[in-house]
C-alpha cells in the first residue's frame, strides 16, 4: 500500500510539472486552431542567394537520357545526342544454318500511361516538331573505372555532356543509318503489328507509342550474324571492345524543335534482329525446318549524353554578397541556385551569425521552416512545359536534407506526388502568384538547437524527386558547386526564381519560422 501511494503522488507530481511547462509554452507564427499567440510566421531575410552555371555536368549512369533539341525562351536552345554501348542478349549465340537477316529494328519507348484500350498519355517529349535520325559507329571505348594519376583504379568512371570533343574524332564520318524525315504523329500513335514467328498462326501485337525505325540489314548480318564462333560474342567484355559503341544523333527538321526523355535501360529499349535459318526438327528424325528467330541487343551499357548548349545567360558576375535579384535555373548541363541562410553581421568573428546566435539563445520550439521562392513570371511564365518540382540539398555536403529522408510520402512509385511535404509542386496564393513551399523544418531545427553547421543550399530543378544520386560537375577551382542531383542533371527545361534582393520585396526568397516558445 505505501509503495502505491509513494507511486500515485509521483504520477500526480508529474502531471503537474508538465501542465507548469505547457503554461509556459507560447506558440507563435501560427494560425492552427488552438495556439495561443496568433502572431504572423517569424520571417529571416538575412539570406542571400545567387546562381552559379554548370558547364559541364557528368552523363553517364543516369537512370534515363535526353535525345533531341529543346528551345528554352530564357536561356536559348540546347540538344543532346547519344554515345552508347550495346550489350548482347545472349552470349556465344547460335543462328543455326544458313541464317538471312530479314530486318533490324531499333525500338526507344516513351514514358506514359495507358488511357484506354490502344490510347495513351505520354509525359516524356518536349515539342511536337520532325527531325532525323543519325547512327554512326564509334571506336572509342568506354571504360568503367577510372585509372585514376597514380593508376589506382579505385573509382569509377565518370563522363561529361561537354566531352564531344573527345569522342568525335573516333566515330565513323559515314553514319550507319540515316532516317527520312520522322513527324510527331509517327512516333507518338499506337504500332499494330503481324507477329509471323509461327506459320500456322499469326498474332497481332499492339505496341505503346515509341520510336521504332528499321536499320540497314547488311551492317547487323557482317557485323553479328557472320561473328557466330568468334570471341567477340563469347562474353558481353569481349564485344563492347570489338563493337565499341554507336553515337546516335537526332537533328531537327524544320522550325519546331523536339526533345525525347527515353529510358534505355528497360527490356524493350532494344535492337532486334530478325532472321530465318534451318534447324533440326525435335519431330521429325533427320528432318530440316525453317524457323524464324530474333536476336536481340540492349543498351544497358555504358551511355552518355552529349551537350551541343546555347546558355543565353551571363552568370559570370554573380553578387555573393548582397545576393541577386533572380535565382536562375536550368536543368541539364543549365544552372544552380546558391542559398545561404542566417547570412547577416558576425560582430564576434565566430563564424555564426549574431542573429542565428540570438534565435539560438531562444530555445525555440521549431514547428515549421518553410523556404518561400516565388516564380519570377515577368521573365519566366509559366506554361504547361514548366517543371512543377525544386530540389533543395546539402551543396556543401552533396546530399539531401533530413527532411527528405524523413518525409513519410516518399514513394518510388509515383515520383510526380512523391515528398510531398518537404517538396511540395508548384502552388498559387490568393492573388494568383506562382509559388514554392519547400519545407525544411528539420534541417532548420537541426541548425538552431542542435547547433548543426548552417551550410550552403544548393536549389535545382527537378524531373524526377525521386531520383537522389549525386552527379559530378566540372566547374573550375572557383565554383561553389561541384556535385548536383541527378533529377536536375535528366531535366531539359528552365524556369526564373525570385532571388533574396529581388526588387519585389513580397516575392523575395523568405524563410519563414513557426515555433513554440519555451520560458522553462
């Protein structure tokens, strides 16, 4: 009995401790239901952002590529071509006797979805204009690690949108294929075709939208099929080194430029080869058949895209010090945006801001840090080919914030609602202005109560949020940036941000802090 009476009082007394505190406790910057203080959001304006060009950004082991040409109205045209290896299917191949190549066909799906039967939605081409197809052959090898100066081999190797130079003296000047001229309307329709493949009875296959052209027979047949037996198909090493790759080039036709966002690394990014040869019958003893069969080659090698870029933007006298009026972003071999926060006096020369230093003081409660950008629609409108997502990262680290990693509505599966709550998309407040709220409220805690490193932000345009991997960039000894997301490095397309010296005060860059006071 006394040892739950000494229990009871215990329990009483802590439940009066904690109804002390919550008296005095005074939430502020806060209009939820409830709160005591209805005060507006805490507003930092001690920040100074300013952009930074990439001038060359690595290409090579991205998730998707870009082929085409993209006319951006700020920051001028840019196209992108392909250096890619292929990769045989199937090793030491068999073709039987007496094989005839009937076709080769080279297939790049899009990314889309389907509508209704045989009806598609397509989310991955930029543009509605006609172009060419160019292939030629390259002999230069792409390799997969990095000798490194001291031939170390201890990295892997990284390639350049700007490397053109490096790589063209080794293609072939005759190209492979040329295609006639190919419209919008014959890659974006639905492909019908007659699969022969059994004699007795012929299917009809339905194909989503894509790219898919007929190559020349007579280079695949010497170039594979009369290969059967030689080392160069025993093993997938031995023939990037024989057929070391292809440079695919895709020209504009006309006044409309086009730009395709392609996945080369999926089953049906493909160059198939049909052909008949003789087999043995598994029925009939001593019995030849004819048989038709594929072989087929994929590009899930070594690519790299290539930049041919008109950057129509001079970013070379950047104020670092007061900040900008404009953040400039571009996606691709494009531009940065350099933030940092609590960018005021430091009178006691600690390297911390004396505002950070009295917030600190504060014990502040941080509810919510949200990051205000505001699109500058006078220079960039927006219109229905504009990225709806930013990307804000660690650029001192190259990584992403907590608040990435802890945002529950992270989902690989649907990257366009994907971190939604540290990244949300492009939103409109009441008087029709075009907005972001990037929320990084656990970065901000982490910065005033765990006295974390208040580090550089780096800002991008994203494509895909889901896509967190850091990618190369070489800037010179310089830059402030020297590694991007990839989701920025797979986006062609611009936009202008409001910047923190912008001369419209209501849309400078705001960082704004709801939090909860604490006297003990």
């Amino acid at each position: 009995m006394n040892r739950i009476f000494r229990n009871t009082l215990g329990l009483v007394g802590l439940i009066a401790a904690f109804t002390a505190c919550q008296e005095n406790s005074f939430e502020n910057g806060s209009d939820f239901i409830g709160s005591i203080d209805m005060q507006p959001a805490y507003e930092i304006d001690e920040i100074t952002s300013y952009s930074e060009k990439i001038k060359s950004v690595q290409t090579n082991g991205l998730s998707n590529y870009l082929l085409g040409t993209y006319d951006d109205p700020v920051y001028g045209k840019s196209s992108t071509s392909l250096l890619t290896q292929l990769r045989l299917d199937q090793t030491s191949p068999d073709f039987g006797t007496n094989p005839e190549v009937d076709s080769v066909v080279l297939s790049f799906p899009f990314y889309g979805r389907e509508t209704g039967e045989n009806e598609y939605e397509l989310d991955s081409i930029y543009g509605t204009g006609d172009f060419k197809l160019k292939i030629y052959e390259s002999n230069y090898f792409l390799r997969t690690i990095d000798p490194g100066s001291d031939g170390d081999f201890d990295e892997d190797q990284a390639y350049y949108s700007d490397q053109i130079g490096d790589f063209e003296n080794f293609f072939d000047p005759t190209p492979v294929f040329e295609s006639d001229v190919i419209t919008y309307s014959d890659v974006t329709s639905p492909i019908t075709l007659i699969d022969s493949s059994d004699p007795e009875e012929n299917d009809t296959i339905n194909l989503s939208p894509r790219i898919r052209i007929k190559l020349p027979v007579s280079y695949f047949k010497s170039k594979i099929i009369d290969k059967e037996g030689s080392d160069d198909l025993v093993n997938n090493n031995k023939f990037v080194n024989y057929l070391r790759g292809l440079y695919i080039k895709m020209e504009q036709v006309g006044p409309e430029p086009i730009m395709y966002y392609l996945n080369f690394n999926n089953d049906v990014s493909e160059i198939k080869i049909h052909y008949t040869t003789e087999r043995e019958s598994l029925n009939v003893e001593d019995s030849i058949i004819q048989k038709n069969e594929t072989f087929k080659m994929n590009f899930k090698g070594i690519k790299v895209n290539l930049y041919d870029n008109n950057f129509d933007v001079d970013l070379t006298s950047q104020d670092k010090i007061n900040g900008e009026e404009n953040i400039y972003l571009k996606g691709g071999e494009g531009s940065a945006g350099i933030i940092n926060l609590f960018d005021g006096a430091d009178t006691d020369g600690n390297g911390v801001s004396d505002l950070l230093e009295e917030i600190r003081e504060k014990n502040w409660i941080i509810n919510e840090a949200n990051l205000m950008v505001y699109v500058n629609e006078d220079i960039s409108p927006i219109d229905s080919d504009k990225a709806r997502r930013l990307f804000v990262y660690n650029a001192d680290k190259n990584r992403i914030l907590t608040d990435y990693q802890n945002d529950p509505t992270v989902n690989n599966d649907n990257p366009s609602t994907s971190a939604s709550i540290h990244l949300p998309p492009l939103d409109e407040d009441e008087n029709g202005n075009k907005f972001y709220r990037l929320r990084i409220t656990d970065h901000i805690n982490n910065v005033i109560n765990n006295d974390s490193t208040n580090v550089k932000l780096g800002l991008l345009l994203s494509e895909n949020v889901n896509l967190t991997r850091v990618k190369k960039v070489q800037n010179g000894p310089n830059s402030e940036i020297d590694k991007i997301i990839e989701s920025s490095v797979i986006s062609p397309r611009g936009m202008v941000l409001h910047g923190s010296n912008s001369p419209d005060v209501e849309k400078r860059l705001k960082l704004r802090i709801i939090y909860t006071e604490t006297e003990n």
